[in-house]
C-alpha cells in the first residue's frame, strides 16, 4: 500500500486552477457583483420617510380593499337575486367565483413578477382591479356579474401576494 507522500501530483502553474483526480483545470476568474444599489433611491433604507409612508400606506389600503370586496358582495345577494332575477343561491356564486380567482391568480403573478418585477404586475392588476370592479357595478345580467367578479378577484390577489416585496 503506498504513502500518500509517496503519490506524485502534476505540478499545478495557475493560482486560479483546480485539481481533479491529479488533472488540472482552469477556473474563471470570479466575475465581480453587480452593484444593487448604484442609485440612492434604489436602496429603501435611503428612501425619504414620506415615500416609506406613501408606499406602505398604498399598500396596506390596497390590501383591506381586496379583503373587504370578497366578503362586501354578501350584503347585496338578496338585492342582486332581485334584481337579475335569478335564485339567492346563483347570486352567492359571487363570493365563489371572486375567491377562487383570488386563490388560483398567484400561481401566475408570482412568477410573472420575477421576471418583470414587482411594481409593474403591481401597478398593472390594481388598474385592471379597478377596471373590473367597475365593471361589476355596471353589469347588465347574473353572468356578466360572476364572470367580471372572476376577472376582479384574480387581479386582486397581488396585493396581498406582492406587498412584503413593495414595502
């Protein structure tokens, strides 16, 4: 059995190099990290204290609207049914239908804002949100009514999905 001092091992020229089973290889050099915050406005920890407050209150009012227009829908069923003419139990399809929305939409936000970032799939929902809940107010039937409450809830679901990232 041999000594390990009595191995001879390939002489190694280049400091950047690595040795595998007695061949060597040459590493690249380790390139440098890019600087993050090359900007001032770029690192929050420098940002203004209005914009702090302005960017956190948005949000959080965002996210108690989205809350609150899942649940709010369940004061007007009755006048809904009435006013569609259709059964209370199809008019609390709303409820449903806004919810599941909510519930699936991350799956293709989250990765959409990796790639694109988070203020633009933030910014872009909200308007989107508001659009279709706008859309709800002015609907002319039951089935509008659920298939814009659909569209509204699965734009709504980013704010409580992006808003640790944006504060």
């Amino acid at each position: 059995m041999e000594k390990v001092e009595d191995l001879e091992m390939p002489p190694v020229e280049e400091v950047n190099s690595i040795t595998v089973d007695g061949l060597a290889a040459i590493a690249e050099p380790p390139s440098p990290e890019p600087n993050l915050h090359a900007y001032p406005f770029d690192d929050p920890l420098k940002w203004p204290k209005n914009k702090k407050w302005l960017l956190t209150v948005t949000v959080l009012s965002t996210t108690i609207v989205y809350s609150i227009s899942s649940s709010i829908y369940t004061s007007v069923i009755p006048n809904i049914a009435e006013e569609f003419g259709c059964s209370t139990v199809v008019s609390t399809l709303g409820i449903f239908t806004f919810l599941f929305a909510y519930a699936i939409s991350p799956l293709l936000f989250a990765p959409l804002s990796e790639v694109f970032g988070r203020r633009p799939i933030f910014r872009l929902t909200l308007l989107m949100y508001v659009l279709f809940s706008l859309g709800c107010a002015l609907a002319p039937n039951i089935a509008a009514m659920l298939a814009l409450r659909f569209i509204a809830g699965f734009f709504g679901a980013t704010s409580g999905t992006l808003h640790l990232a944006l504060s």
